[in-house]
C-alpha cells in the first residue's frame, strides 16, 4: 500500500492509509480538521462537505484515492491570514445556527456557489442548499446567510 499524497488547505500531506478510506476519515482523523462533520457517512446530508477542485463534494463519498494530488479546501482553510472568509462572515452576521452540525456543509455551499455563480438567484440559492440537511428548521437564517454572501 503506497502513501497517498493530498494537498488541504494548500499545504501537502503525504498519508499511510487504505485508498479506498474515505476522505472525510483522513481529514478529521489524521488532520485533526474537524469542519467536517460525520453526519450520516451516505452522501445524504452535506455534513461533511469540502472543496475539491472548487466544487463542493462529500466527503464521506469520496475515497483518499481520488483526492490524491487534487485541491481541497476544508472550512479551516475558506478563513485566511485570520480573516474569515465572506460566506462565513454572512452566517455570523446572520446568525445562522442553532446547533450548529450542518453549517459545515451549508458554507461550503455557498461558498462553492459564490465561485461559480457569484450572482446566484433565489432559486439557485435554494437548489445550491436542496440536499443540504438541517434538522434545527434554521432554514430561513441560513437562506438570507447565502442572500448576504452572493448580494
Ligand atoms: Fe457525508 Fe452525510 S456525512 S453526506
């Protein structure tokens, strides 16, 4: 079994692990990046959602193997130089929580979304975040959270 290499938040990690492991396992587990949340390890819920060649995957889908060599960027890395990134700021200012388990997934949405349709319509809001999970019914905080990023 050969390391893999992967590069996170523009540093390089070179990992002994089965490729077949998920990456959401490697991120939290050997790179102690918790953003990330395990929520149901299906691709259902966009707990566990990262950047990946700026687009939002799930990263409980994803095996080490096809991260290999690609861009990821967790939630730890949208912040940078110790300022928070925009979408994160939005959620803030908003006060998008309630527990707070699927903002993770919801601001790499967005976050994905301002990259590839920084005028995104209300409509492409709601489809950026449809199989988004929230259990709290936060959902109208989190929509004028996306709102105030992509506005
Ligand atoms: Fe990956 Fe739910 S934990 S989609």
């Amino acid at each position: 079994m050969a390391p893999v290499e992967i590069q996170v938040n523009g540093a390089l990690h070179t990992v002994d692990a089965d490729p077949t492991t998920p990456l959401l396992y490697i991120l939290r587990n050997d790179l102690a990046l918790n953003g990330p949340k395990y929520g149901c390890g299906l691709g259902e819920c966009g707990a566990c959602a990262v950047l990946m060649d700026g687009r939002a995957v799930r990263s409980c889908r994803v095996p080490l193997q096809t991260a290999a060599k690609r861009p990821v960027i967790t939630l730890e890395g949208l912040a940078s130089g110790g300022t928070l990134h925009f979408v994160q700021k939005a959620f803030i200012e908003e006060a998008a929580a309630q527990c707070g388990y699927c903002l993770n997934g919801m601001i790499i949405a967005i976050a994905a979304l301002a990259m590839q349709n920084p005028g995104a319509s209300e409509a492409e809001i709601r489809e950026a975040l449809r199989h988004n999970l929230c259990r709290c019914g936060t959902h109208i905080e989190i929509l004028a959270a996306a709102r105030r990023a992509l506005g």
